[in-house]
C-alpha cells in the first residue's frame, strides 16, 4: 500500500498562491497605475500633498477638478514623496506577497513528494527512511479522530523514537493505521511488547 501527500493541503496551498498573487496585483495597480491613489497619497516639499500642488498647477489642476487623473502628467512632479500606504502599496505589500508566494510553492511541491509505502516488512518513507513492524513499540490514535493525528513509537538502533502523522500531511491515513495494527497486531494505544 502507499499513501501520498495531502490532496486538501495541496489545494490549500494553491488558493495561498492565488491569494499571494491577486493581492501582489492589487498592490502593483495602486502602487503604480491607479493615479488617483498616487496623488491622494503623496507628499510635496514643504508640508504639502501632491493634490494641493496639482491644483495649483495652470494646466493640471483643471484636469484634477473635472477627475481626469489619467491625463495629469505625474513626471511633471519630481520632487513627490510616497505616504506609508502608497510605501506599502509600492514596496512591502509585493515583497511580503512574494514571500508568501515562494513559501506556498515550496509546501506545495514538498507535500507532492511525500509518501509511505508499506509492504510485509514495514514502512518505507520518501527519504528512504525504514521502520520494521517489529520496532514498533506503540501506536497512540487517541487525537486521529479530532485532531488527525497518529504517533508511532518505535525503537531503532537501540534508540526510542517517535513518528508523528497527520492528516494534513498524508491522505488515507486510517489505512495505514489498520495496516500497521494489522502486521504489528497491537491495539492502538497499547504496547506491542
């Protein structure tokens, strides 16, 4: 038998990326194009907004009374500074996206490659990791119903140790559950010695 990654947190993963990605746009279209959100927030020299300037401005501030941001030529203003929100909009809005996008990729791949396969033997792990049925000293399911979560205490090389699987990490968990109470024939929550 062999179970793989979690198809739910694969797709959890996946809506984590969309999110990263539309909200990456988002703050790309205010940081950058939206021009009504560039001139509401962005300072001049001497204590005063970019809107102030514009409407003091002969051929702009025309344009800005009647809400025509598209044809205000915001080169014209060099010396404009960004408020924090057009800074988030900008800068940290997109570089916090893209940590979360590149973040989200990863789990995605990495929860693609997990899986365990048993055979009559034991377990095998996807990096190559091998328990024997017999170095299982105890299966714990007593959180797999509301938590999802099993732990299989074993000993290997004269070393107890614990394997903690959850069902966010793995699918068809309950399986491999039986399969190990089946070949180990220990009850969960007892001892197999």
């Amino acid at each position: 038998m062999e179970i793989s990654g979690s198809k739910y947190s694969r797709k959890t993963y996946i809506i984590y990326i969309a999110i990263a990605v539309g909200f990456a746009l988002y703050c790309f279209y205010d940081g950058f194009i939206n021009k009504k959100f560039i001139i509401e927030h962005s300072n001049m020299p001497n204590n005063q907004t970019l809107e102030e300037a514009i409407k003091a401005h002969p051929e702009f501030g025309t344009m800005l009374a009647k809400g025509d941001y598209k044809s205000i030529d915001l080169d014209a203003f060099p010396e404009k500074t960004d408020d924090s929100s057009l800074a988030f909009s900008k800068y940290y809005g997109p570089l916090a996206c893209i940590a979360g996008l590149i973040y989200s990729a990863l789990m995605f791949v990495d929860l693609g490659k997990k899986k365990i396969v048993t055979d009559d033997k034991g377990l095998t792990f996807n990096d190559g990791t091998r328990i024997d049925y017999e170095q299982i000293t105890g299966i714990d399911k007593r959180n797999f119903k509301n938590k999802g979560k099993i732990i299989i205490n074993c000993q290997q090389n004269n070393n107890a140790s614990q394997i903690i699987l959850k069902d966010r990490v793995y699918d068809n968990l309950g399986l491999l559950l039986d399969e190990i109470v089946s070949k180990t024939g220990a009850t969960p929550e007892e001892k197999t010695e």
